[in-house]
C-alpha cells in the first residue's frame, strides 16, 4: 500500500508572517493584491454584498493605479522594501538560532498574509519537510483583529486542505516586551545623537475603525501602552510627544487623532520640529516610507513646519532579531528541537 504523506519526524520550524506587497510596482500586478487583501472580512468586515459590490465596481477599477504610483516611489533594485526586510529578519533570526543551538535542523521561514510568498505556500513546504510543530510569528507587535488575527484565519484555511496539521502555536503580542521597548527607545537615542531635540515626537501607528476598540480588539490600548512605555524610556514629559493613527480609509470614523491632521495642525499652531516614528510597524514598508516619512513631511513643511524626520523601523537591528529570538525561545521551549541550547 502506497504511503503518501511525509514521514513525521521531531522537526521544528518557525515562519515569520507580514503583511506583503505586490509582485511589482504596476497596476497589474496591484490588482490582485489589493483584491485579496481588501476582500478580507477582517480588514472591511462591511457585509459581503455591499462591499465587494463596492470594491469590484468601484475601488479596483481605480486604485491599482493609483497605489502603483505610490509603490513605485519606494521600490528599490531589490523588490519591495517590505519583503526584503522580512528577508533579511529572517536570515537574521536564522543565523543566532544556529549560534544559540550549534545546529541547523530548525526551519526559519518567512511569508506574506497577502500576496507572495503566500502563506499557503509555505505551509505546504514545510509540510514537505516533515515539520511537526511550527510557530507562527505574526510581525505585529500589537495585537489586531485586521492583522494578527486575519495571518491565524489564513493558517486556519490552509491547514482545513490538508490532512496532516502539525502541532502549532502563535505569538500574540510583544507590545510592552521590556526588550522592544528599549530597542525602539534606541532608535530615538542614536537619532539624537545626530540631532537636536524636537519640540515633538509622535508615536505613529496604523488606524482601524474607531468601531472595532467598542467591539473589543485591544488594539488601541496596546498602541497607547507602547508609546507611554517608550516615552517614560526616554524621559519625556507628557507635552513632548503625541500618538497618532495613520492610513485612515473610507468614511467611518477611526482611530484618533487622525496623522496627518495632526501633523498639519502642529504646523500651523507653530510647531518647527518634529521626529515621528511608526512602533507597529516591524519592517519600513509604503506606509512608514511614503506616507509617513515623505507625504506627510511635505504637510509638515507646507503648513510652516522646518524639520521634520522620521526615526525608521526596528527593521533587522541587532536588537529586534535578538527581541525575536527571544520571544521564540519562549515560546517553543518545551520542544525538542528547543530544548537543548547551549
């Protein structure tokens, strides 16, 4: 009798997940991707007939284009920013856990919630490899129900197509771990070095429907919590920094203040110097190199602002991928696989 399946054997794995971006600056290739991740109950959870009547009549029709052009101000000789930081993350993470256990028999990968790598397509990998546990990092610091959630929703789906599903866990959050804390206070400190101090800082992070914090995601506190811990970090005092929410889309009303209003409005009120940084973002991407560090520095400067600078991600520092190997250790320290580090 034919066995087909893979032989199960003690082999661990860990996939790192982020949110993805297109194959390719174009609107070709941002259709699909913008097909797929708005089509997401998790990210518009409007009912089904109403807004996908809505994005297929009149969203995809005209925003490929329009975020194309926005892709193409960021995309570098490597690809997407996005990915080729997750990459460099996960080659990272990769090398200090071969140091940590003087082997290399734990998988280290990494996939896109949308697009490509597709998570399907790495689980099925894995799965070929004989992986029996696997954990799942979702690169949110803060749990949300539009990204945590949605990356446990897209594993769920593969594994209902599969008939073997090996032991599996998840990260939920890291939004007060001291070790991300200090890691995003020493971003602040290695720009002041350069830099004189500005008259603010603002946390800045990315906005949901304000409905969804009455609903219960805890999303909005662990985003306060972040910007008050790494400010007590750096000892600044209540009138030097702001939290904000950036990428706000459509009509409802979400999470306030509202980035570039605020950014504007400090401008005009006579603010000439501001550091924004974006802690929820764990790799620069179009949000934190575009909107953040571009579009909004160009309201900043228009509204009578003079200097504006954004403080870039955790991205592969030294002491993110060391947050990360941490909080894998922890995670997965009663498998074999972990159980023995030097």
């Amino acid at each position: 009798m034919k066995v087909d399946h893979p032989a199960i054997s003690p082999k661990s794995a860990v996939l790192l997940v982020n949110l993805g971006s297109p194959d390719a600056p174009t609107a070709k290739a941002l259709r699909p991707y913008l097909a797929e991740f708005l089509s997401d109950p998790r990210v518009i959870d409007l009912p089904r007939w109403q807004w996908l009547f809505i994005l297929y009549a009149f969203i995809l029709p005209k925003r490929p284009k329009q975020s194309a052009a926005l892709y193409t101000k960021v995309w570098t000789d490597k690809g997407a920013p996005l990915i080729e930081i997750t990459k460099a993350q996960t080659d990272a993470l990769r090398d200090l856990l071969y140091q940590h256990y003087a082997r290399q028999d734990i998988i280290v990968d990494y996939a896109m919630r949308y697009g490509n790598p597709s998570i399907e397509s790495k689980l099925r990998a894995l799965q070929a490899q004989g992986v029996n546990q696997l954990l799942i990092v979702p690169m949110y610091p803060q749990y949300c129900d539009a990204t945590t959630a949605t990356v446990i929703d897209a594993v769920a789906d593969a594994f209902k197509k599969m008939r073997y599903m090996p032991e599996w866990r998840f990260v939920h959050h890291w939004h007060d771990e001291a070790a991300y804390i200090e890691a995003l206070a020493q971003t602040v400190r290695e720009y002041l070095q350069t830099n004189e101090m500005p008259e603010k800082v603002l946390f800045s992070f990315h906005g949901v429907p304000e409905r969804y914090l009455h609903e219960g995601d805890p999303y909005h506190c662990f985003c306060q919590k972040t910007a008050r811990l790494v400010a007590e970090k750096l000892s600044l005092q209540a009138s030097q920094f702001m939290v904000v929410f950036q990428s706000q889309f459509g009509k409802e009303v979400w999470l306030q203040p509202y980035a570039d209003k605020t950014i504007e409005q400090l401008a005009k009120e006579g603010v000439k110097s501001l550091a924004v940084m974006c802690p929820g973002f764990t790799a620069d991407c179009l949000e934190t190199l575009e909107e953040m560090a571009e579009g909004n520095r160009e309201l900043f400067l228009h509204h009578g602002g003079e200097r504006y600078d954004y403080i870039p991600a955790l991205n592969a520092r030294a002491d993110h991928i060391a947050l990360l190997h941490d909080l894998v250790l922890r995670h997965t320290q009663d498998w074999p696989a972990f159980a023995h580090g030097k």
